[in-house]
C-alpha cells in the first residue's frame, strides 16, 4: 500500500468574479466550492482576496474595515464546509492581525475543518493600481507547509509568484504543489501593446518553477473588470494547473468563472527528479551571497 506521500489527490481551482458585497462574494465561493468537491476536488484554493473586489486600486483607510481576524467569520464558515464535504481548503484572506497591523494571507484549513494555520504573502508590491504596501505588512512566517490529508501543500500569493526563492522554499518544505492564489490583470492604458506579453510571462514563469523544482503548480486568478472605466484593472483570469515538467494540464478562460479540477500524482514528480536532478546538483556551499541586497 502507499504512503499518503505517494497517493495521487485531486486539486480544485476556483475562478471568479466579485461584487461589491463581500456576504455574496463568500456565498458564491461556497457554491463554487462545492460544486468543485462534487466533481471530484479534494483540496479546492479560491483566488487572492476572494471576499471582496480587489480594493488596492486606490488608497482608502476606510477599507481596512474589509479585513478580519484568523480565526474568524470567513475561517469559521470554510472550517464547516470543509467538514461537511471532507475537502481541504485554501482560503484566502484581507487579515487583521492586530490594531494597525494586517496581511495578506491564506488560510489552510484540513479536510475535518482544522485551521492548520496560515501563509501571509512575503512580496508586497506597490505599482499603480497595486498599492498594496499602504494595506499590507509583509508576511513573516516563512513559507510553511501545510499537511492536509489528501497531500502535503505550500502556498504563495500573486506577487509571490515572481520571486524563485519563494518556489524553490516551497519545494523544499516537501509539498506535492504549490498554489498561487492570485489578483492580476491588464491596465486598459497597457493592454494593447504589452498585454499578451505580461500574460505570457506570469504563465511562463510560473511553469518555469515547476520545471525547476520537479513540483505541481496551480496559479488561481479572478475574471472580470473592477474600477472606473479607464481606471480599473481587467483581471485576465487564465487560472491554470502545471506538472512538474512545465506541462499546462488544465487552463481557465480569460474571461469567464470556471473550475479547474486535476489529479496530481506525486509519482510523476519523483520521475521528473530523477529525470532532471536539480536537487542533487545544487551547490549550496555557494549561494550564501543570495542573501544580500545587492553584489557590489
């Protein structure tokens, strides 16, 4: 008999759209989530922020009262589902650590509804239309692994998904696949000229960690536009699911609410190391410098 290690387990992406009302953004999750379970998924992970539109377009102190503490409303209600459908969970979440100190972050919670704890994203970007570093303190628990009981996972959080330490950390933790709960899409001034290019580049370098690191990833993205018009962001969805030799298994529209549901088969991950053995040829007597800002 195998391991739960070895066992192959079946992820569930949700893609959507928000609305102003986070109540009916949480409902909607809920019903996508269990449409996801009923078609098989086993650990489902919903997008970046899924409780609300993506508020950092703009700078509002007023919309800290968005967040939430862990545990919590939204912790609470996706412990009983889970419970309920025996399906593991990462939920992301706008959380409230304290008075004045908030994150971005993923709960994990178990298929019997146990909140197995919490990944706040690291990489906090400040761009036009992305002003998350006046919302956010940067993550400072590391890059956890979480064993759920269909298979052992990690998380990142968009921005997360640029950076290859993030990947290769989360590789190294032993997970079978990391999930990039994510909020990205076009500028309108941006996206005649460069819009196919930055797609394709958020898709190939997050199949390039997956051929990196011999690990599945699945990138979870929402649809539709948010903002003024002319002043918003056209989220490109295109959620997808890659093996680990970069192979896209299963990709979403770039337009419409969609469910991904893939199997992973940590075999095919062990095949792929031994086929390319990154891990042995790594030289970590030599990457201390890694640690600096910058090489003078």
């Amino acid at each position: 008999m195998s391991s739960r290690r070895d066992s192959k387990f079946r992820i569930g992406l949700v893609q959507m759209a928000c609305g102003a009302d986070p109540d009916e953004n949480l409902a909607k999750a809920e019903w996508r989530i269990r449409e996801a379970a009923a078609r098989g998924a086993q650990i489902v992970c919903l997008q970046e922020l899924f409780r609300s539109q993506y508020f950092c377009r703009r700078e509002d102190p007023e919309l800290f009262a968005l967040a939430e503490p862990v545990p919590g409303p939204t912790t609470e209600q996706m412990a009983r589902l889970a419970s309920a459908l025996q399906v593991a969970l990462v939920a992301p979440i706008f959380e409230r650590r304290g008075p004045g100190v908030y994150h971005n972050s993923a709960a994990v919670l178990d298929a019997d509804g146990t909140l197995l704890g919490l990944y706040r994203k690291m990489h906090i970007p400040d761009d036009p239309l992305y002003f998350e570093k006046f919302y956010f303190a940067p993550g400072d628990l590391g890059v956890p692994a979480f064993d759920t009981r269909y298979a052992r996972i990690a998380v990142q959080i968009c921005w997360d998904q640029w950076y290859p330490e993030g990947a290769r950390l989360a590789s190294l933790t032993g997970a079978a696949v990391i999930f990039y709960p994510t909020a990205i899409g076009w500028h309108p001034a941006e996206k005649q000229h460069y819009g196919e290019q930055q797609r394709d580049a958020w898709r190939t370098v997050q199949r390039g960690h997956a051929i990196a690191n011999g690990i599945y990833v699945a990138a979870v993205n929402r649809v539709g536009y948010e903002g003024p018009p002319g002043d918003g962001l056209e989220f490109w969805g295109s959620s997808f699911v890659a093996g680990p030799f970069g192979e896209i298994l299963a990709e979403a529209s770039a337009s419409e609410e969609a469910i991904l549901v893939v199997e992973c088969d940590p075999r095919r991950a062990e095949e792929v190391r031994r086929q390319w053995p990154f891990y042995r040829d790594r030289r970590v007597d030599a990457y201390a410098p890694l640690l600096r800002r910058w090489l003078d």
